[in-house]
C-alpha cells in the first residue's frame, strides 16, 4: 500500500540538513477534544490509557494545564507560535459559521481564517536550527494556497488539510459537512489511499513510525496532532463492545468515545516503544495534551461544562512532559501552565535561543520540570468573542490570576469570580463578597485586552429580539 508522506520522507534522506547543537529529539502530541479526566492518571475509572499513564509516571503532570481557548484552531495557533488568540486575531475555530445577523445580540469580533505566514512558528524556528520537522495528522489552521503546514516549517505533511474533522475515521476516509450560515456541502478526503478497513489513528501512528524510523539519525520535531478523539464518534468494533458491556451507572462517556480514547493511548504506546527500539527514548522530550475540554455529547470532563466554554470543562486540559535527565519523574505540579509555554519551554530545552518578539505571551516551563512551584507570570488571558453551538457557551473573556478566575460575559457586562483552589468546579461565585478583588482583576483583564489588541464585540444593529 502506499502512504502519503513516504516520498517526502525518501527525498529528505537524500538531502542534507544542518545538524543543530542539541541532540534533543521533539513529540508532541495534541489529541482533539480529550477532556481533563479522561485519562487514567487524571483520575478517570473508566477511560483505559495504560500508555499515556506510564508517560505521565515518567515525566511531570500538570494538573493546571491550560488550552488557549475553548475550542481547536485558536489553540493550534498559540502552541505553534507563542501568542494568546486574541494577539494573533485568531480567536474562533475555523471556518466558523455560527453566527446569525438576526438571532445574537452582538457582533462577533473580527477574525482570521488562516495562520499568518508572517508569524514565525515553532516549526520554522526548529527547521531553520537544522531539525527535520514533521506534521502528521490534522493541521486545522487554513488550507491551500498558502496555509497548511508546508507553508509554516513543516517539511512533511501527512493528513494535514483545511478540515476540523475528517470524512470518516475509516477508509476511505471520506464523508462531507453542511456549512452553518449557507447549508452548503463540503467534501472531505482526509488521506488518498489505504486498506480496507484501516482505521484513521491507526495509519496516521504508522507514518509516524516509520518518519521516525527514516529520521533516526537526525534530530527530528515530530508534531502528531490527532484527530481523535474528535467527532465523528466512530471506533472498532471489538473494542466498543468492550465498553458497552460496562454498567450505564459506571460509564463516563459513551463507549465509542472510550474506544477512541484508547486507541489513542495504543497510538502513544507504539510511538513511544519506538523510541525505545531505536535508543532514542533518552534523546527525546515528549509532550502530551489537548486543545480544549471534551465534547458535551461524549464524555463528563470532571469540571464544570464541556467544550466551546470558557468554564474550566472547556479550557483546562491534561497536561504531560517528559524531558529525559531533566524533569521529575511522577512528578505533579499545580503551577498553572498554557498552550503558549510549549514553544519557549521547548526552545531552551533544546539549548536554542528564544524568540521573545515571537512567543509573546508564553513562559519557559523549565524552572518547573527541575521543580520549581512558580512561575513568574501574574496572569493568564483568555478572549472568545464568539458564539457556538455547545452547551455552555457564551460569549466571554477569562482572566486566571493566582487561584482566582475572572469570567467577564460579553453580552450583558455579567462578571463572576471563582476561587479554583477551594472550589475547582465553580460552583460558587464570590463577585458579590469580594468587590475589591473584582475590580482590580476587571481592570487587569481589560489591560490585557488591550495589549494583544483583542477585538471587540461590538452591538449588532440586525438583532432581532424573539417575542
């Protein structure tokens, strides 16, 4: 059978690249939609990740870690290039489509539909430092003529396109999606061959495999983002049936998502025994973890809501490093961190030179994997001027300093505080008792808003009250 990325692979091996400084190999996987507790080691009884679990038990587990917003593309942007999604104009999910002129009281903020080619992203940095850097799986961040991976760093691009989700996890990998706002079809074609009865993340782990066998002795940044566990909800059989034979009362997802979620983790397990195959588990920094919270319609995250909300359901997300010789194996940290941080914490752990004009709005990890309990950041920033369809949902801006959560609703000026120590599921709100912490935290958020040149809603004059 023949796999997409094999002749870019085989070109690769007949060039020649500059070798970096470091000898430090990069994965980074970034799974779609898995909510915080949908692990083992993030507490789930029900989700089996036997893989992920021992990653997690040799590296260090973030249990504040952060997606930079609620739902995909945003995210995918900030871990690539170093900056919130509101400094990139990049703020909702692509391409979008939920908005109605006459039914939402606002007007959404102004957004990109593509990365920027002038941002310089993570991939480009490595590249140009001499690492063969590689994209498998799914991109998310504009399409052609001039935005999928190719166009930001990448020199291999497997499964990389325009789409959010693919046609069918199955081959031939093709299905289509009914766009929002026009009820136009789309057409998707997620690979152009394979087998009978192949199944997506399985395949999209073999071209992994063998990009990391052909690249074994040069230093290589593997970028595997999934896309499972998003929608649609399809899974082997085998391996459903063996959820379904759980109680209902015990389960905490549907048994086709758990199924998803484990073929993940077998995905996590053959990447990483490759490693260990070829002597290169020691070379190499693995980095686990999510774009936002999981799907309302798949699975309980723990927390309060799901996806597409900027509770913590929607943004907080499980987070794993290991950094061999480095970071402490077993370790847990509750110092918060975010998608930001990936690209500076990566850079120094490579020995590379930062980019402080690129990644902006992210912070080494670093201190942390040696052991220390703080960072020095105050704040964290979050900015969703956007409406979509998931339970929830609303248009809304988070500001995260210490343990205290600022969530500042759009439409009607609401703000509520939240204490995440003593009450990480939000179910109290303690504005009305605490007034001076309020405003100071108001008044850092609207600061923040205008540093990264957040845009506005702004009152849409086409709005339509329902009688």
């Amino acid at each position: 059978m023949k796999r997409c990325g094999i002749f870019t692979m085989l070109w690769l091996l007949a060039g020649s690249v500059a070798f970096p400084k470091a000898e430090m190999n990069v994965v980074l996987f970034l799974v779609d939609d898995l909510g915080w507790k949908d692990l083992g080691c993030q507490g789930s009884t029900y989700y089996q990740t036997p893989h992920i679990d021992r990653l997690a038990a040799e590296g260090m587990r973030f249990t504040n870690g952060y997606a930079a917003c609620n739902v995909c593309s945003p995210t995918r942007a900030a871990i690539l290039t170093g900056k919130y999604p509101a400094r990139l104009m990049l703020t909702q999910w692509l391409p979008a489509g939920r908005w109605s002129p006459t039914r939402n009281k606002m007007r959404e903020g102004r957004f990109l539909r593509a990365l920027p080619l002038e941002e310089i992203t993570l991939a480009e940095t490595l590249r140009d430092a001499g690492y063969t850097t590689l994209h498998v799986g799914k991109w998310h961040l504009g399409g052609a003529p001039f935005s999928l991976p190719r166009h930001h760093g990448f020199t291999v691009n497997v499964g990389g396109s325009e789409h959010g989700a693919p046609g069918s996890y199955f081959y031939p990998y093709k299905g289509s999606w009914t766009i929002p706002t026009t009820g136009l079809p789309v057409l998707k074609q997620t690979l152009p061959d394979g087998e009978e009865g192949e199944y997506l993340t399985d395949r999209l782990t073999a071209e992994s495999v063998e990009l990391i066998r052909a690249n074994r002795e040069r230093p290589f940044f593997l970028y595997f983002p999934h896309y499972a566990v998003h929608t649609p909800l399809q899974a082997k059989k085998k391996v459903i049936a063996r959820y379904e034979k759980v109680p209902k009362g015990k389960r905490q997802g549907k048994p086709a998502y758990a199924a998803m979620v484990e073929s993940v983790d077998d995905s996590v397990g053959r990447v990483l025994s490759v490693l260990k195959e070829l002597k290169l588990e020691e070379k190499t920094m693995v980095i686990f973890t999510s774009d936002n919270g999981g799907y309302a319609g798949a699975t309980s995250n723990g927390l309060r809501a799901n996806k597409g909300s900027n509770y913590e359901g929607g943004i907080r997300v499980p987070l794993i490093i290991k950094w061999p010789g480095q970071s402490i194996p077993g370790a847990e940290t509750d110092v918060p961190a975010i998608s930001t941080d990936l690209y500076p914490t990566i850079l120094e752990a490579l020995g590379l030179p930062p980019r402080p004009n690129q990644h902006l709005d992210g912070k080494s990890l670093l201190p942390v994997l040696r052991g220390a309990r703080s960072l020095e950041r105050e704040n964290l920033f979050w900015h969703y001027p956007h409406y979509n369809g998931h339970p929830h949902s609303f248009p809304s801006g988070v500001l995260r300093k210490g343990n205290w959560k600022l969530i500042t609703h759009y439409e009607s000026g609401k703000q509520e505080l939240f204490d995440l120590a003593a009450d990480p599921g939000e179910t109290r709100d303690r504005a009305a008792d605490k007034p001076e912490l309020l405003r100071e935290l108001a008044a850092e958020f609207l600061q923040l808003g205008q540093r990264t040149g957040a845009d506005p809603m702004r009152p849409n004059p086409d709005y339509k009250a329902s009688r």
